[in-house]
C-alpha cells in the first residue's frame, strides 16, 4: 500500500533481460540508482513503487546503498509504461507506507489499470494543466471531477472529466508538485500509468451485487430514485 506522494527520482542506471527459463517467460530486470535517500532501512523482498507500480526489491547495495534491483514481468510491461523505460530514463519512487505514515495523498495500490496518453500540457500561471486519455476507455467511468487519480504513483486531483469516445481527464500539477514528479517533464504524446480510486470498484460491485441478487421488486426502489432525482431537477 502506498499514499501516492512520491519521495524521490531514481535513474534507472541498467535494463537486463531475465532468464526466462527461471522466470517462465522473461522479463526485464531494472537497477535503479541515485535514490540513497530511500534506502536506509531497505531489506530484500520490500515493496517499492516505480512509477505508480508495485514492485519487488530483488537486490540492493549493501555497502553505500545508492541502487536497487526489481524484476518486472512480462505482464507488467504490456501493462505499464515500464516497457519504454530506457537507460537514464527517471522514474518516480515511494516506499510502501508504515502504520505511523500521514495519509497526505490517498490509498494507492501500486497496480496500475491502464496507461493514458497525454493529449496536452497547458501552462496555467506558475501551474501545469495535463490534458489525457486512457487507453482503455473504461476507467473513464471510475474518474470523477475532484476525485482522486494516480499518475505514474503520484496522487493528483481531477479537474476535469469529459465523458465520450474522444473522453479525456485533466489535472493541474502545481509548481511544487512540477519539481517532484518526472510527469511534469513529459510532452504530449507520451504514456502515464494510470490507477483510479479503488473505492470507485467497490461501490460498482456493491451496487450490481445489490441489484442483481435481490428480486425484481426491488427495482421499484431505482425508479423511485429515479424519479425523486428527476422530480427535484424540475423543481429548480
């Protein structure tokens, strides 16, 4: 579990394939550097998020502690914009939160949904407005103006929802938030990774779990909610 405020910028320093023949079916294997002020008190089989993913440390140095391994799955990199990553390329990170840890941001998983594309980078004053679309449409369900939203692992806010198959979310990145996250840098075009309110999900399950298990009668109780909403739209 993470809070979706991102402590540092690593560089990721190596990419190796992994051995598929240990891994059924490959993989890539990510060290990542210049993120000592994370490692303190790292052990092996900690989780940490990179870019907005859960992953699993697989090696560190023990010495300086400047660096640390993760193995990234196949999956994963069909699902994430970790498959484009490059040496050099920076990357956002966050220890997986202590029970004693302020709640600054919101609940974050580090299991990313999807990626979005970002369709523009408005500047807006000292603050940045990112403009996206997800590349599967779905989620644009669960995204909801002034709900919560993960870029890259990052907790943001959303300021706009337009809804459609040309669909798109905004969100405005203050300027402190610019010099903390690496989706600050990015242009359009690029891909972010994409994970929405888990809350979202559950309230959707809840709901359909409701109606579809309960008699038809029950639908009497969605009209009439149906038509008080309607009733009181009339009124204004």
């Amino acid at each position: 579990m993470f809070t979706g405020l991102v402590e540092t910028i690593g560089t990721v320093s190596s990419l190796e394939p992994l051995d598929t023949s240990a891994s059924g079916g490959g993989g890539t294997s990510l060290t990542i550097s210049n993120c000592e002020e994370i490692l303190g008190d790292v052990h092996l089989g900690d989780s940490i998020s990179v870019n907005g993913t859960c992953l699993t440390v697989t090696a560190f140095d023990t010495a300086s502690k400047t660096w640390f391994k993760v193995g990234v799955a196949p999956e994963t990199l069909r699902r994430t914009n970790l498959g484009s990553l490059t040496t050099n390329a920076r990357v956002n990170l966050e220890r997986a939160v202590q029970g004693e840890t302020r709640m600054g941001g919101h609940f974050v998983q580090g299991h990313v949904d999807t990626i979005a594309t970002i369709v523009s980078a408005t500047p807006d004053a000292n603050a940045l407005v990112l403009r996206l679309r997800p590349r599967e449409m779905g989620v644009m369900r669960y995204i909801v103006e002034k709900g919560y939203v993960t870029l890259d692992g990052a907790s943001l806010t959303v300021t706009k929802v337009v809804d459609g198959e040309e669909g798109y979310f905004e969100i405005m990145l203050i300027a402190y938030t610019q010099e903390k996250i690496v989706t600050a840098g990015k242009k359009a075009g690029e891909d972010v990774n994409v994970e929405i309110d888990i809350v979202g999900k559950y309230v959707e399950k809840s709901v359909e779990g409701y109606f579809a298990g309960t008699a038809g009668g029950n639908m009497s109780i969605l009209e009439k909610m149906v038509e008080r909403i309607v009733e009181q739209k009339l009124k204004k």
